[in-house]
C-alpha cells in the first residue's frame, strides 16, 4: 500500500529527503550541506541550482527505501521561507543567485518606503513590515541590479519564487505555484486576498505576471514529472517552515504557541479565522490553507539564534560542536556578569533595528570559553523573553511554549526559557517538527487522514517537560544586564 510520506526539507544551512510512515516515524533520511556564499557585509546569497540538485539527490536516495515512486502516497514540501529564486520559465534555469532571508542589502529600499509614509498601511494590508527580510524588495533589487533578470521581465520569461516555488517548478516540470504560507512573507499578498495583489506590485516595483499562483497548503497540489522518480508522485503538502514546525507541534487551537530555534528563532501563536493586527511590530501571518480557508498566526522572528552557536564554534573556535555549549554552560553558576546581545543581522522582533550591531558585555579578565558561551545560550532566553512581553501586549500571553529546531537539543537552554520565560516549555522527543508539520499537512491532503487534525493527533510523538524553577531576582538581574546592553546595540 501507499502510505508512505516523502518530506522535503530545504533549510538554510541543508536540504534533507525524510521518509516518514504515516503515524509519523521517520524511516529514512538524506541530508546535504548547501554552500553559504556572502558576497559583502550583510549579503547572503544560495545558488538555486544547488538547491534544486542537492534536494533532488536526497529524494532520489531515500525513494528505494519505501519500495519506489508507487510506495509514496503524497510528498510534504517545507523549505527556508522569504528566499527569492529568479529563473526563466522557458529555460527553467536560475538567472542570479538567490538572496537569502537573512539578507540586508534592501535596507534602503525599505527605508525610502517607510519615510515615504507606507509602513502602516502595508502592514495593515500584509501583516508585514517594512524590512529587508520579506521576499518582495529582494525581488525589486533583482530587477533594478540583474540585467538577466530584467531581460527575462521584458521578453515576459521571468519567473519570481520562493523555494518551496522553485522547487515545485523542478518537480513537476513548469508549475508555477506558491502556497499561501509562503505566499504571505513577500509583502504581496494581503492577509485576506486570495492571490497577490496589483497595488502591493506596483507599491514595490515588481511585475505581478512575474509571480506564482497562491494555492492551499493541503491537497492535491501538483504531481512530480514521472521522469524523475520512476512514477509520478502527488505534491499533497506544502508550507513554510515556521508555520509547518507551528502545525508539526499540534498548536490548531487558538492561543497555542510554539518557538523554533535553528539558524534564527522563530515563534508563532494560532490566531485561529481571525486576521492578526498587531500593536507591538510583531507579524500577521497565514498559517494554513486548505480548501480555499485560511488561519493566522502572530509571528515575533529572531535573526539569530543558532547562527550565534554557529559563529562560536567557526569564527572563535570556542567549541568544536554547537552542543558542547551545554557543558560549558552547565560547568559555571553564572555568566559571570558576561551579557551578549546577537545583533550579529541587525535585530528583528519586537526591535527591528536592521542596523543593531551584536555587543558583548561585562567582560573581565575571569571571562573564558564557559562564560562565552552560557551568554550566548542565556541570550536565546533573553530575546524570547521580549517577545513574550510583545504578545502579551497584543492580548495573546503563552501558558506553555512547545520548542522545536536544532538547538532546542539543548536540554541547558529549555530549562533557562522556562525559568526567564516563568512559563513550563514541552519538547517532543522528536524535534524535527518542520519536517512532521509538512508530513502532517501531506498525509491529510493524500487522504491518509480525513483532516489535519486527525494527522496532527496521529502522527505527534511525546513530550518532554520543563519547569520553571528560578528566583525571581535572578531572573530580575538577569533582564536588567540585558536591557543595558541591548541598549548598547
Ligand atoms: P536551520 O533549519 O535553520 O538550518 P537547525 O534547526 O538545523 O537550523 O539548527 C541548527 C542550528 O542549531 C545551528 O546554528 C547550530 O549551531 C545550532 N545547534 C545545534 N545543536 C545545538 C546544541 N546542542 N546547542 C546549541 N546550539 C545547537
């Protein structure tokens, strides 16, 4: 029978293929590194064609493990959102390098927008505001800088996506599609429009013909050319990562909230029908459609996360291994007074200075490896900590936080949220919760479910509990040192 799920997971720093059964266990899987490539400060840039090989590799490995093509009910498409692939729809080759989420470099662009008065109404219409890190002014840099890409605007060859875009395009041999998920990071869809939208296009400079259809999230999607695997296989799950690891968590209800930590950290809370207005600069944003109905969400995105843990490891040689983090950190009481603030990108929410610069704070001669990086970890508490403040202020205060990505291995930092948060944070044991969202959203739309509710309940493993268990002036201290140096950024 035909009841496996193929999931494809195309992260920032790795594409993986993972083979889940359909009560969720993960059979089989292949990861690939993808190449970084920062052309100047601030710039981060993926070359699309990678991504494309790199994903296509690992499915074509992990595919004879379920017996073939014929054995895969469906496959989950989740991918690294606000990246923006420019290709041609004739050639069906990439014109530029794609720019990266992370990426800065339209800061003026956004700037010139929000002086010019538009930032609230665009936030109004799209959730969104006006920052380098939503896909719609990558797209304009694109045209105003690639003469590729401009060329392929006016022969009408142009084709912008995001990745789960791209790669849908690669699989099923010319579909030009974007889920509504996706859809809703590029500053060009209203959080209520079914397709984007002409004023937001002419708003921002980018051609609407350019542009993929926005389609549901679960359900028949598309099919993969019957040449790549053997057999066509049905496209029956898509999402951006937030909001498939928000789905892979359980969190359908209203209020329910989880918090990714990989390269950046990212939390969202179910806002159920109704569309998201936020007072304290966090995002609205869709979190499912199926059937043509949508839910929302309220986002509070943090730049970095892991990518600090990352930058220890690579830039100071403090660790070998991101976990041994936990040792450090577990090896002293204290930071010894040390205070990081990973402005490293800029600052994102409840913040957004994309200038910010990181700053390390109150060191002395007794400040070495252990206290590095306990601040670094303790950081991650700290960021959360102003969001948490920021979604309370918009009537949405967390019970519980669910916590997924790869450092929430970090058994150290999920006993330090729950004690800086002063709320119980659940870990499942299985973490890779993008990946299961995209395997839930998949299995409901090849019918292995009759709903996604169903899937979610199925298909979730077990949780582990962390309590909060600290002094309230030690968490005081703690918020104190951070507010100081945040300043300081
Ligand atoms: P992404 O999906 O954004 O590529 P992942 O969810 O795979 O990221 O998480 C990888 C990040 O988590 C890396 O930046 C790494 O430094 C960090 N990381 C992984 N394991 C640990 C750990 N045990 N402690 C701290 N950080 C970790």
């Amino acid at each position: 029978m035909s009841d496996y799920i193929l999931v494809l997971d195309e992260g920032t720093t790795s594409t993986r293929a993972m083979l889940f059964a359909s009560d969720g266990v993960l059979v089989a899987s292949a990861q690939k590194e993808l190449t970084q490539h920062y052309p100047k400060s601030g710039w981060v840039e993926h070359d699309a064609g990678e991504i494309w090989e790199k994903t296509l590799a690992c499915a074509l490995e992990v595919i004879p493990k379920a017996g073939g093509a014929a054995m895969i009910a469906g496959i989950g498409i989740t991918n690294q959102r606000e990246t923006v692939v420019a290709w041609d729809k004739v050639t069906g080759e990439p014109l530029t390098r794609a720019i990266v989420w992370q990426d800065r470099r339209t800061e003026p662009f956004c700037s010139e927008l929000r002086q010019s008065g538009h930032e609230a109404e665009v936030q109004r219409r799209t959730g969104l505001l006006l920052d380098p890190y939503f896909s719609g002014t990558k797209m304009r840099w694109m045209l105003d800088n690639v003469a590729e890409v401009r060329a392929a605007a006016a022969k009408d060859t142009l084709a912008f996506g995001t990745i789960e875009s791209w790669l849908t395009f690669k699989l099923t041999g010319g579909a030009h599609v974007s889920d509504a998920s996706n859809a809703s990071r590029t500053l060009l869809l209203e959080l209520a429009g079914a397709g984007f939208d002409e004023g937001l296009c002419d708003l921002l400079g980018v051609p609407h013909a350019a542009l993929p259809q926005v389609i549901d999230m679960s359900g028949t999607l598309g099919e993969t050319d019957p040449a790549l695997f053997g057999s066509a296989i049905p496209i029956t799950g898509m999402a951006g990562d937030q909001q498939s690891a928000t789905i892979g968590q359980a969190c359908l209800t209203p209020g329910e909230t989880k918090a990714t930590y990989g390269t950046g950290a990212f939390v969202l809370t179910n806002q159920g029908e109704n569309i998201p207005q936020s007072r304290n600069r966090l995002l609205g944003t869709v979190l499912s459609q199926i059937g043509g109905r949508r839910t929302y969400a309220i986002e509070g995105s943090v730049f970095v996360a892991g990518s600090l843990v990352q930058w220890l490891r690579d830039s100071l040689g403090i660790v070998e291994v991101a976990s041994q983090t936990e040792e450090l950190a577990r090896s002293i009481p204290d930071s010894g007074g040390v205070t990081i603030v990973p402005a490293l990108a800029g600052l994102g929410a409840p913040h957004w200075q994309a200038e910010a610069r990181g700053v390390i704070s109150g060191l002395s001669f007794a400040s070495g490896k252990a206290e590095l990086a306990r601040a670094a970890l303790e950081s991650m508490a700290h960021q959360t900590h102003d969001l948490a403040t920021a979604f309370a202020a918009d009537g949405t205060p967390w019970e519980t936080l669910r916590i997924d990505g790869g450092m929430a291995a970090n058994s150290w930092m999920a006993q330090d949220l729950a004690d800086v948060l002063g709320v119980p944070v659940e870990r499942p044991d299985f973490v890779e919760t993008t990946a299961l969202g995209a395997a839930m959203l998949a299995a409901a739309g090849a019918g292995l479910y009759p709903d996604l509710a169903s899937a979610a309940e199925a298909m979730r493993g077990k949780l582990m509990r962390f309590e909060p268990d600290m002094d309230d002036s030690v968490r005081e201290a703690r918020l104190a040192s951070w507010k100081k140096a945040l300043a300081a950024a």
